[in-house]
C-alpha cells in the first residue's frame, strides 16, 4: 500500500472517530435535556394537584368561617377571588403572584376566625385547618423539587459546551416558581387557640 493512501485512511478514519464521538455526546446530551425536561413538568404538575387540593379546602373553610361572621364579605370575596386566580394560573410566574395574595387573603379569613371561639372549638374548623396546613407543607416540598429541577436543567442549559446547541435543540431555561413576597409564605397560616 502506499503511504499516501495509508495518510488518507488513517485522516478519514479519524475524522469518522470525531464524528461518531461527537454524534454521541449529542444523543446523550438530547437526552439528558429531555429527562430534566421530563423531571421539571413532572415536578409542576405535582405543584399544581396540591394547589388543586388547597384550592378544595378553601371553599370548605369559607363555608364554616361564614357561619360564625356572615358580615364578613369583603374577607370571603378576597380569599374566593384569589382561590381563583391561583387554579387558573398556568405558569410558575402566574402561580407565584397568585400564591402571595391566596396567603395574604388566607391569614385575615383566619384572623376573622379568631374572633369566634365557637368556631374555634368546631371539629370541622379545626380538622379543615389541619388539612390545610398539612397541604401547604406538601406545596412547599414540591416547589422545593420543582425550583431543584429547574436549577439542575438551567445549568445544564448554560454550561459550556451544552450551551452551543441547547436552544438550537429547543431546551430554554425554564421559571423558578418564586413568591413574589416571600413573607406571604414564610410559614403556613395557621390560628392559635
């Protein structure tokens, strides 16, 4: 054989080694971005069942709260408006400013409640505020997987050399769900008695 057709081999042959090499660290990458993808929808779902399941108790707390202080309506209209807009939110930024006016509306429908040791002493109350607490923990453990999810697939979106083809693959960082006040959600709402 002659040593120029040898070169030739080996110089293909090498390139073909790049390619394939190169063609697998994109298939795996693809992939890695589709389960981090797959992960982060998975996580917002979760949020949003134990947003619905919030959003079934409030009716419930209102009903029993109404009992007590019918006068009240400003207090109902708010926590039923903000109910509202929190089921109907789609995206992590519209969830987060609806998150912050359902716990600001929450703390003042117990704050009227406070006012009413009858209802303070109701099995059902206090039954449907344990069941409300108990759901905020579990809204906060799943925005907690949920912001993990988004901060493991943001920085495999922007990490060199991932960074060159992530959105020409369709992989855009995605939102943080983040509560625009913060003290809204430092602690669960909750009545003393």
């Amino acid at each position: 054989m002659d040593s120029a057709l040898v070169g030739i081999l080996i110089a293909v042959g090498v390139v073909v080694l790049l390619l394939v090499i190169i063609g697998i660290y994109l298939w795996a990458t693809y992939n890695s971005f589709v389960k981090l993808n797959v992960r982060v929808d998975e996580a917002w779902s979760d949020i949003t069942v134990q947003l619905k399941r919030r959003g079934d108790l409030i009716p419930n707390i209102i009903s029993s709260v109404k009992g007590y202080a019918t006068h009240e309506s400003g207090v109902f209209e708010s926590v039923t408006k903000a109910r509202a807009e929190t089921l109907s939110a789609s995206t992590p930024a519209e969830a987060s400013a609806a998150e912050g006016h359902l716990q600001q509306s929450l703390k003042s429908i117990f704050a009227v409640a406070e006012a009413y040791p009858q209802l303070q002493a109701s099995q059902n109350f206090l039954q449907l505020q344990s069941e409300l607490v108990d759901t905020e923990d579990k809204i906060q453990g799943a925005r907690r997987f949920y912001n993990g999810g988004v901060r493991e697939f943001n920085t495999k979106t922007t990490v060199f050399p991932n960074t060159l083809f992530a959105k020409r693959l369709g992989f855009t960082g995605r939102d943080f769900f983040e509560v625009s006040e913060p003290s809204a959600i430092a602690e669960p709402p909750r009545v003393q008695f």
